[in-house]
C-alpha cells in the first residue's frame, strides 16, 4: 500500500471515520461533536492540498481494490477529479461551520452529522472515482445518505420531500445501473480515460451506444435537474438551510453535472459523441432547462424556492458547456462548475441567515434588510451579481467562455440563450437587491443594528463573506495558474485529441 | 481431515440437541458451542478446498451405488458457512429472547435439530437422503412456529405443516421414479446415467414442484406470510434466511445433474415468469402490509422470486456463471439481510409490545441501533451498493443483460424500486415527528439483542465490499452450466 | 408383469385421491387422512420399484419405505396434536 | 363467485388429478426396469455387513445415516408435541376389573419376550427395531392405562434420548476404530448394530408411548 494508493483512500477515510465515531456519540457531547467534525473537515482539507500539491508535481495517485473478478473499485486523481475534490472540501468545511452554527439547539444533531460527513465521503468518493462502476457506487451511497438530511426535521412536508426525492433519484440510479452494465457487458472495463474510452470502439453497434447513452445521461440528469427530472428540486426545499446549501452548490446536484461530463469526456469522448450525434439533443434539453428555470424562478415568492429554480438553470450551463463541441465551452462548462457552486452556496448561507436571525422567507419581506444585516447582504450582493454575470465577479467568466465556445462551434442560437437566461437572472435578482437596500423597512424585526455586537451569529456570518469573497477573487484573478481557470484549461487540453 | 470437519457440522449440531433435551438447565453454553462449531467446520472444509479442490465422503465406507455419499464442494461450504453466520447471532439473540421463559426450553432442542437438518441437507449428495433431511428440516421449523402459542401462530404452523408434508411427497414420489427407472440413489451416479425419457421429465417436475412448494415460490408461497410473520423474531429469522434456502439448494443440485441440457426453454421461462410475479406480487403485498412482521415476511416472498430468475439466466451459455456467482451471492446476503431485518422488528416488537406500523415511530426513535441495522439490511435487500445484494443485482443483471432477457431486466429494475417503496415506508418512521404524542414506556431491550442484529446487517455490508474471496471458494468444484 | 403394474397403478391412484381429498377436505381429520393415503400411494409404489421378477427382491425401497412409515407415523401424530391444540384455542 | 368456485371445484380438482395420475402411470410404466443391480450390489456386501437379513443390513449398515436421521425425526416430533402444551385430561385408570388385571398379568412380560425376539431375529428374519419398538410401547400403555407405572421426568427423558445418543455417540466413535463414519469393522459388525437397534427400541419404545400421553411430564425441574 504505497503512499500514492494510502492518500485517496485516507481522504475518503478521514470523513467516513468521524462520520461513524459521530453516529455514535450521545446527544450531549456537544464540544467533542464539534471538535469531530471540525478536525475531519480540516484533515480533509489539507489532505486534498497534499493531493493537489502530488499531482502538480506530476505524481499519480491511484488506488485499485478488487470488487469482482473483473471489476475493481478504482479512485484516481486526475485533473478533473481534482477541481470537484478541492470544491468540495473547501465548501463542505465552510457548510460544517456553518450546519454547527444553524443547528446550534435542534435534537438529533449525532445523527445529522453522521450523514452529513457519509455524504462528504459519498461527494469525495464521486469526485475521485476512477472508472464508471465506482461512480455508480458511490452515487447510490450519496441517495441512501442525503435523504435522512432531507427529512431531519421529520415535519409532514420534510417527509414528504424526502418521499418524493427518493422517487426520483432511486428511479434514476436503477436506469444508471442498467446504463453502467449494459456498456460494461459491451466493452469490458469502463476505466476513465482521457479522451474516451469508447472514442476508437467501432465495432460497437451505434445504436446500443446511443440507448446507453440515453440511460447513462437520464440516470445522471436526475440528480443534475435536467427539466423533466427536475421535480424533486423545489420541494426539497423543506429541509433545514445547511443541507439545502449543501444539496445545491456541493453535492447531490455537482454529483449529476459532474457524472454528466465524466460520460462526455472520458466514457464517450467528446469527439466520439459528437459522431454519434448525442450532444446536440443534450444542448437542446439543457438550453430549455436554462431558460424554463429561470422563468420559474421570476414567480416564486419564497426566496428558497426562488434559488432552487435558479439552480436548476445554472447547473444546466456546465452541461451545456459539455454540449458544445470545442475547448472553449469546455473550459466555461467546467470552470462554471466550480463559480455556481461558490455563487449558489453564498446565496443560500444568505438565505439560511435570515430564515434563522429575523425569521424573512419571502421576498416580499425583505424591505430594507440591508441596514439590519449588512455583511450578509453585502454577500448576497456579490453572490447574485455574479449570477447575472456582472464582470469582476467569476460567474462572468464562465459565461464568457461559454459564448465564446459556442461561437467557436458556430451556434449562434446557444449565445441568444445565453442572453435570455442572463436577462432573466436580472430580472429575479435585481428586485431583491432594490428591495433590501432602497426600500425602507417594513418587516418587525427591529430597524437600527446596535453598534459593536455582530448582526448574527458568528458562524452563520463567516461562511458566507469567505465563499462571497472566493467568487470575487476567483473573477479577479482569474489568469492566475492556481485559479479553477487555469485548472480548466488544463482539462480541456487533455480532453481534445491532438 | 476432510471427514473430520464435515461430521463436526452434522455431530455437533444433533448431540447438542440431545444434551439440551436432557438437562435444559445450561442452554446458553451448549447452544452457542454447537454453533461456533458448525463455524469452524465449515472455515475447516473451506481451507481443505483450497488445498486439495472438491471432496468426496462415502459413510459407512460403502461405495456409491449402495452407501450414503457426501459431496464437498465451493457451493455446499458456502452453504454451510451461510448457516453459521446466520446462526450465530441468532443464537445469540434467542439467548436473551427466550431467556426465562416458558418456550424457551423447547426452542433450544428444535434450534439445534434444525440446525443439523440443514448441515446434513447441504453435505448430502443422496436422493433420499435429502428426503430425510427434508422431513427433519420441515418438521423442526412448523415446531418452531407454535412455539409463541398464539392462535394465529397455530393455525399458520398447521398450514405450513400441511404444504410442508404435500411437497414432502412429491419429492418422494419423483425419486421413487427415479429409482424406478435405474436403481441407484446417489446424485453422482445418476448424472452419468440418466438421459431425457418420460420417466426422467415427470419424475423431474414431480421433484421441482415438491421443492417449490417448500421454497415458497410464488404460486405456492401462501403458507409462508402467516408463517413468518407470527413466529418468534429469531425464529421467523431462521425460517426466512435459512430454511426455504434448504430446498432451493436441492433444486439448484438437481437443476446441475440431473436436467439433461436439452430442457425446453419454456420451463425455465416458466419458472421465471413465477420469479417474476413472486417479485411483483409479495413488494405490493410487503407495501401494503399493516404490520412490521408481515411486511418483511411479504419481502421474503418478493426476494425468493429473484432466485427463480436464475433458471432463465442459466442456460444463456457463457453468462451461465454469471447467473450462478449472482444466485449463490444472492441467497447468502439475502440470509444475512433478511435475518438482521426480523431481528431488528424482532426488537422493535419487543420494545413496543405490537409491532403495528402506524404507531411504531416513537418506538422507531427509541431503538437507533435496530434501525440503523433494518437501514442496512434495507440497503442490501434493495441491492443498493456498496452492500451483498449489490454484487448480486449486479451479476444477475449482467447475465441478464449479457444474454438478452430484456425482460428479467425489467422484473429485477421493478423489483428493486419497488422493495425501495416498502423498506423506505419503515426507514421513514425514524424520522417523523415524535414530539407529539407522550413518550410510551417500552420495554427493556437487551444490549446484546439490538447488537446481534446489526452484526448480521454488518455482514450483509460488507459481502459487498470486496466478493473476491466468496467467489474464490464458490467456483471449486463449480458445476459448469451448458 | 402385468401384477407388478397394477400394484403400481393402485399406488398412483392412491396418491391422486390422497391429494384430491387433502385439498376439497377442510376438517383437519379427513385431510390428515388424506396426508397418510399419499403416502401409502408413494409406499407402494417404492414396493413395486423392488420387484426382482423371478430373483430376491431389491432390499433397498424396503428400506426406504421402512424409514418412510416411520416419518409419516411422526408426521401424524404431530398433525394430530397440532390440530388438537387448535381446538383446544378456540 | 365463491360460490361458482365451490360447486365446480370438486370438479377441477378431480380432473387435475386424473390428469397426474395418468402422466405418473405413464412414466412408470414406460420405465424400463433398472436390471436389479443394486440388489446384487447389496447381497455382494451382505456378508461383512454383520447381518443377514438384506433389509436390516442396509437400515443400519449401508444407508446407516438415514436411519440416524430418523431417529432424530422421531425425538423432535416429540419435543413439539410436548412443545404444544396441550395439557390433555391426565389418563385416570381403568376401573379395576378381573378380566382386565388378569390380562396384564398375562400379557406384560409376554410382550416384552416378543419384543425382545423381534429385536434378536431382526438380524436374519424381517425385524429389528421399529418393530419391537412399536410392541414395546404397546406394552407400557398397558402399563398406563392399568395405572401401575407413571415414570419420572428423568427416566423418560433419557428413555427418550438414548437411542439416538448411543447411534450418535457410535457413528462418531467408529472414524478412531475404521477410519469411516459409520464405518463397522467387519468382524464386530453384527454386534455394534445390535446395540445400536436395542438402544433404539427402548427410545422407539417411549417416544411412541410418550406421543401417545402427549403431556411433558412434570419431574423434579418445574
């Protein structure tokens, strides 16, 4: 067991352990909970540093366990596992922090936070799976530990969600692992490579390809709220503002995105698809999502609903960024990844905060909100603009890269999408923004802040200015080697053949 | 040696019966020896099959023809090994079950019957043989059934007697044909010897159906609900992971020797169809079941239908194997699972003095360590990874898939979500808002009771890790297909 | 041959009505009844299997019917006292 | 709807069974006959069986465990019977009467002389130890029902349980002297099933009597 396999498996390790010590701790032991969940956030966290540290060295890291005789559990570093595992880690520590402040008093929290850290490992596991059957594993890990997080409150609508969730996502994984053995039937192992393993597979019939295809992006768009699929999304809503935050930017929907993309890139291969002609129906869908979530989203009076539908359209850009045939609009698919999820997990920390401090779930309560709570607003501000893709901030980036590749790949109509969707983001954005700062306050919650004492607690304060701040650096410096930026390009080199 | 380890399984087992039937007093000691014995001579056999591959053992020191035969091999250890890791919480469970109560000192001698019954089924090779292990095996489960004396439980073992007893003779009345037709009993023999005539067809069907019945498949499983469901937790875990295993095991051996390649398709589709309708049939039942006892015992029905897809999946040449590796796999996890299941309900019952599903939460809530052990097996029976009856799903799938029966893929999918549907019913109780309504007083559950099960659940979980090694002692002496 | 047959054939004849009587029958005497016919059918029919035509006869399904009336007389008296602790029950 | 069922039922289920009666007939009929060779397998291995009689030879020597298991049959019908707690009405005496104690007087200890010669003869005669078994148990419900014998707890449970400890405790025995389970030596073969089939008498002999009461008697445990 050298040290290239021991690291994988000691980052997964690290969270899967306290998560099972966590499990059975007595309700009481808050400190050692939190001392739990904490060090195995931060182990994790610097383990990934090692990881990335290893692989911009040009080390490989992989470990290979056997599951049948001709079927292995593989995790392998590569550069596009890296991006979602650093994400991941990095977001997951800054929910922790935040999931201890949120549920400070709440019962149960042992068991929340022992699905909580299964569900980090689940995420870690996906982001650094090697070949599509150890993806399917811990995809279906990632279901059986998200639903008790979504139905912790165990109110009538948290359990009707987590009904409804379950539907859905254990609908798509059976069609997956139809998906996943049927290619395993026909072309043997399904190792993650490069450009593709299928890429020089002639001899496979087409058409089966295209069926599997079929099954392989269903089962993953699922989880990735493609709009047939999508229904489990809004209602999901009822669970407490960690897992939602949680649900949306980190796990359960960057698991469908990413599964999409790993099937493009490295099962297909992206030239092999085009060929096959599956990616142009695939841009078609996750256009139409982008713009029905958006128009969704304009009437939702409740802000968490609002954010969930606006969710569902961004995830679609990464998608369509892998539709798109061209570097280009890979690099914004990719790097897009890792800007929502920076983005959306500001939003909803936003969100949690005033759910939890002045009680606000609509928006049509939030009249002058800004002066109450100024930082988290300040946070939301830069949150929703780079949603709209106003410049400094990153989402501007993706969105600009997504253009530019899909004027490269010559499809105009993708850049009026493009638009629309940017329009309509303005649209439900803008007035939440007018309403918290220009409007005068008209909620119960008392006007003035008294000087010196925190606008909330300092656990639900902190992550969102660090993740709000992210964004922003990432816009800014985009250009610099260590950025997700540069990241993506590095992916998009490898994906093309040269 | 050989000899050694395979008598240990069968001595041990029926002298602890003895024992027990004597001097009743020290059942603990006795009981949970004879297990652990069973264990080691199974882990004994399992090293000799690596040494020196598959075994023979005439008893009596007489040759084939005449003697009793006992064949060891990759899938009569596996069996055995089976048996032991089931056994073995359940024994320990029963411990603090049956502890001072009146019951208790019947379920002991009966366990341990069983027990040999089983081992003796899985090491013989012997037509009649299995016709006395059988009887034995059947007997000492109805017994078992009465043991809780509720009318519902009487009338249960009384229908189950009755069925038990119809099969009984079925099966004989086939091996009487068979040895009608060529005069010897032993299975080896006869593989050589019997060729596809009227005689062999009906005797055949007469077998199947007598061990049918007793496996429960789906037309014939009306006995088995009521069955399990009102029996004693350890013992409806006995019933539902290992005994209807017994005849299925016997039909598995006879489906490898004795049917002549030349089976016409339509009888194993046939048997597939029933799989299938089993399948449908017992998940709808297990959903729209009221009581937590008789939902999982309506899944045992669903679950034994995926057994009966293996004979569709066999003749598919090549993926034969993959068909065989998946059924073996299955019937092992589904034991494991299945018996963690009814001993977590078992101490939910308990806990709860009813076991109706409506007002179970708070109890649900009391007892998070048998939840979280019914979570696991959950996870196992729905053949979600990374748990046995994932590697299951997945070999049954790809010989499904690899031969082209598009419809076995559609049954096993359906049959997938739908066991999600009623597992995910109990799973939801532990999380509903209990607040409401006062806390009940509950009765004590034991420690050890609430652990037993979540070490068999363990189990479940981690055949699904890594199969190698089960697969490794599965294909010695492993009967090629096709 | 034609003897060995017909006892054959009482014996399948047995069984059949055996098992048509254990399923129309609901009073639990009749079907245990019923349960013991089948068996006696199965019996004889294993007698017959013996037949040597001319030398001694196969020892062997003595044997097994041997073993056979002992787990059917077991089978019974448990059927009956099963059927007795019902009533007594009710 | 049932009711269509119940009336026309007789008639399915009769058709059903002339139906496999048929096909069963068939196949035996069809069935060339198997040329006997296991009997001449059997009379081969008769003489170091330690028996002569054929069929007691493959009861207790060649298909030994069958009868084993049979045994064990037996003990675990009576542990469920007794497990069904049917508290029967305790068996009063018969009113004692001259015909009928003369009759005991008489019959007793001739049926344990035919139970013993059955026992002995089984060896070379049709015999052995079922049978003895049955007339001995016929012998003490005699006893029963005269009132003169109402054993303890103790004494049953091991009447019960020493046929199958003696065949057991032998079977696992003979791999130290033979190498084989279950295995004689040729020379003492005759004499190892003798002791097997009188343990098993007695054991026959009581479950039989015991299924009979069906009612657990009460000894010094409760």
């Amino acid at each position: 067991m050298t040290w290239s396999a021991a690291l994988p498996l000691l980052i997964l390790a690290s969270s899967l352990v306290t998560g099972l010590v966590i499990f059975f701790l007595k309700e009481q032991s808050v400190l050692l909970r939190t001392v739990l969940n904490l060090s195995g956030a931060g182990i994790k966290l610097i383990l990934v540093g090692v990881l990335m540290w290893g692989v911009y060295q040009g080390q490989t890291f992989e470990a290979r366990l056997p599951l049948l005789p001709d079927i292995e559990l593989v995790l392998h570093a590569d550069a596009l596992s890296l991006l979602f595992v650093s994400l991941s880690t990095v977001l997951w520590f800054v929910t922790t922090v935040y999931a201890i402040g949120y549920l400070e008093h709440s019962p149960h929290r042992s068991r929340f936070f022992g699905f909580f850290s299964l569900c980090v490992t689940a995420t870690v596991g996906i982001a650094l799976a090697g070949n599509l059957i150890t993806f399917l594993i811990f995809y279906e890990l990632l279901t059986l530990a998200t639903y008790p997080l979504l139905m912790h409150r165990g109110t009538a609508d948290s359990r009707r969600a987590g009904r409804i969730y379950l539907t859905y996502t254990l609908a798509g994984g059976a069609l997956l692992l139809v998906g996943v053995v049927w290619l395993k039937s026909l072309a043997g192992p399904l190792d993650f490579t490069a450009t593709g393993i299928l890429a020089g597979r002639t001899d496979l019939n087409p058409d089966t390809l295209r069926w599997i295809f079929l099954l392989l992006i269903v089962g993953f768009g699922v989880k990735a709220a493609l709009v047939p699929l999508h229904g489990w999304l809004p209602i999901s809503m009822a669970a407490p503002a960690p897992v939602s935050a949680l649900l949306h930017a980190v796990a359960v929907v960057k698991a469908g995105a990413f599964g999409i993309t790993r099937v493009v890139y490295d099962v297909y291969g992206v030239e092999f698809s085009a060929s096959l002609g599956v990616l142009m129906p695939l841009a078609i869908v996750a256009s139409f999502t982008i713009v029905y979530g958006s128009v969704r989203a304009l009437f939702q009076d409740k802000l968490k609903p609002r954010l969930a539908y606006s969710t569902i359209s961004q995830v679609s850009y990464i998608i369509l960024g892998t539709a798109i045939v061209g570097p280009v609009a890979t690099i914004g698919g990719i790097v897009h990844l890792v800007h929502q999820g920076l983005m959306k997990i500001t939003l909803f920390f936003c969100a949690g905060n005033l759910a939890e401090t002045l009680g606000i779930h609509r928006v049509s309560e939030m009249n002058g909100v800004g002066r109450r709570l100024p930082k988290t607003m300040v946070a939301f501000t830069v949150a929703a603009l780079g949603m709209i893709g106003v410049p400094p901030i990153a989402g501007f980036i993706s969105k600009w890269y997504l253009g530019a590749g899909a004027l490269d790949a010559n499809l105009p109509w993708i850049l009026v999408i493009l638009a629309i969707s940017s329009a309509l983001n303005a649209a439900y954005f803008l007035p939440i923004l007018y309403r918290a700062w220009f409007m005068p306050a008209t909620g119960a919650w008392q006007e003035r802040l008294e000087p010196g004492r925190f606008e909330t607690h300092w656990m639900l304060l902190m992550p969102p200015l660090v993740t709000a701040a992210l964004a922003l650096l990432f816009g800014l410096f985009a250009n610099m080697d260590g950025s997700p930026l540069a990241w993506a390009r590095l992916i998009a080199e490898r994906e093309y053949l040269r | 040696m050989t000899l050694w380890w395979s008598t240990l399984c069968v001595a041990a087992p029926l002298l602890a019966s003895v024992l027990l039937f004597l001097r009743p007093k020290r059942t603990a000691g006795i009981a949970l020896v004879a297990v652990t014995l069973v264990l080691i001579g199974a882990l004994g056999l399992a090293v000799v099959l690596h040494d020196s591959g598959p075994q023979f053992i005439a008893i009596g020191g007489w040759g084939a023809p005449l003697g009793i035969g006992w064949r060891i091999d990759g899938l009569t250890v596996t069996m055995l090994l089976m048996a032991g890791i089931v056994g073995w919480p359940v024994t320990i469970y029963a411990l603090d079950y049956f502890g001072g109560a009146a019951g208790g000192r019947h379920f002991w001698p009966l366990w341990m019957l069983l027990l040999t019954a089983l081992c003796a089924l899985f090491l013989s090779n012997d037509l009649f043989n299995w016709y006395v292990t059988l009887e034995l095996l059947g007997l000492s489960a109805v017994a078992l059934v009465t043991l809780s004396g509720k009318q519902a439980a009487l009338d249960a073992a009384q229908r189950y007697l009755y069925t038990g007893l119809v099969g009984s003779l079925f099966y004989l009345l086939g091996v009487a044909l068979i040895y009608n037709a060529y005069g010897v009993l032993d299975l080896a023999v006869l593989r050589e010897v019997t060729e596809p005539t009227l005689a062999v067809w009906v005797a055949l069907g007469l077998m199947a159906v007598g061990l049918l019945v007793k496996s429960a498949l789906f037309p014939l499983h009306f006995w088995l609900p009521a069955a399990h469901g009102s029996a004693p937790a350890p013992v409806s875990a006995i019933l539902s992971a290992l005994v209807v295993k017994g005849a299925f095991y016997i039909l598995l051996r006879l489906w490898f020797d004795l049917v002549p390649a030349a089976l016409p398709g339509a009888v194993s589709v046939i048997l597939g169809a029933l799989g299938a309708g089993a399948i449908i049939w017992g998940s709808l039942q297990a959903i729209r079941a009221t009581r937590l006892k008789m939902l999982v015992a309506y899944s045992t029905v669903a679950q034994l239908g995926y057994l009966a897809l293996f004979f569709p999946l066999s003749g598919a040449g090549e993926w034969g194997n993959a068909a065989l590796t998946g059924v073996v796999y299955f019937m092992v996890a589904h034991a494991c699972a299945k018996g963690a299941m009814f001993l977590a309900a078992g101490n939910l019952q308990r806990a709860a003095g009813h076991d109706n599903l409506v007002s179970l939460a708070p109890t649900a809530q009391a007892l998070p360590v048998s939840m979280f052990a019914f979570a696991i097996a959950g996870v196992s029976i729905m053949g979600l990874p990374p748990s046995g009856g994932f590697i299951a799903k997945w070999s049954l799938l790809s010989a499904a898939i690899g031969s082209g029966g598009w419809i076995w893929v559609v049954v096993m999918i359906a049959g997938g979500l739908l066991s999600a549907g009623y597992i995910f019913r109990v799973l939801s109780l532990s999380f509903s808002e209990s607040g409401a309504e006062p806390k009940p007083e509950l009765a004590p559950v034991a420690k050890s009771s609430e652990w037993a099960s979540l070490l068999l659940a363990s189990i479940a979980l981690l055949l699904g890790l890594n199969a190698l090694p089960v697969l490794d002692l599965l294909s010695i002496g492993l009967p090629r297909i096709g | 041959m034609m003897v060995a047959d017909l006892y054959a054939l009482v014996g399948v004849v047995l069984f059949v009505m055996g098992l048509s009587a254990l399923i129309l029958r609901s009073r639990d005497l009749q079907r245990i009844l019923g349960l013991n016919i089948m068996g006696t059918g199965v019996f004889m029919l294993l007698v017959t299997s013996a037949h040597g035509d001319g030398q001694a006869a196969d020892p062997v399904p003595h044997a097994m019917v041997l073993t056979g009336i002992v787990v059917a007389v077991s089978a019974t008296a448990f059927a009956l006292a099963l059927s007795l602790a019902r009533e007594r029950h009710k | 709807m049932p009711k269509l069922i119940k009336r026309c039922l007789p008639v399915l289920v009769g058709a059903g069974a002339v139906a496999l009666g048929a096909l069963i007939a068939a196949a035996w009929v069809r069935t060339q006959e198997n040329g006997g060779a296991m009997t001449r397998a059997v009379l081969e291995a008769l003489p170091d069986s330690g028996v002569s009689n054929p069929v007691t030879a493959v009861l207790l020597n060649f298909r030994g465990f069958d009868t084993l298991l049979e045994v064990a049959v037996l003990m675990l019908t009576l542990i469920a019977v007794w497990a069904l707690d049917l508290r029967l009405p305790r068996t009063e005496a018969l009113p004692p009467s001259p015909v009928f104690s003369s009759l005991l007087r008489f019959s007793g200890p001739l049926l344990v002389v035919i139970a013993g010669y059955l026992l002995w003869v089984g060896a070379s005669e049709p015999g052995g130890a079922f049978q003895a078994g049955a007339v001995l148990a016929g012998g003490c419900l005699l006893l029963r029902l005269a009132g003169r014998w109402n054993p303890g707890a103790r004494f049953v449970r091991w009447a019960v349980s020493v046929g199958l400890l003696v065949f057991l405790l032998t079977a696992i025995a003979m791999p130290g002297l033979t190498g084989g389970l279950l295995q004689y030596p040729p020379a003492s073969a005759g004499m190892w099933i003798l002791l097997i089939e009188t343990a098993a008498t007695v054991s026959i002999a009581a479950i039989l009597a015991a299924l009979f009461v069906a009612r657990e008697p009460e000894g010094p445990r409760r």
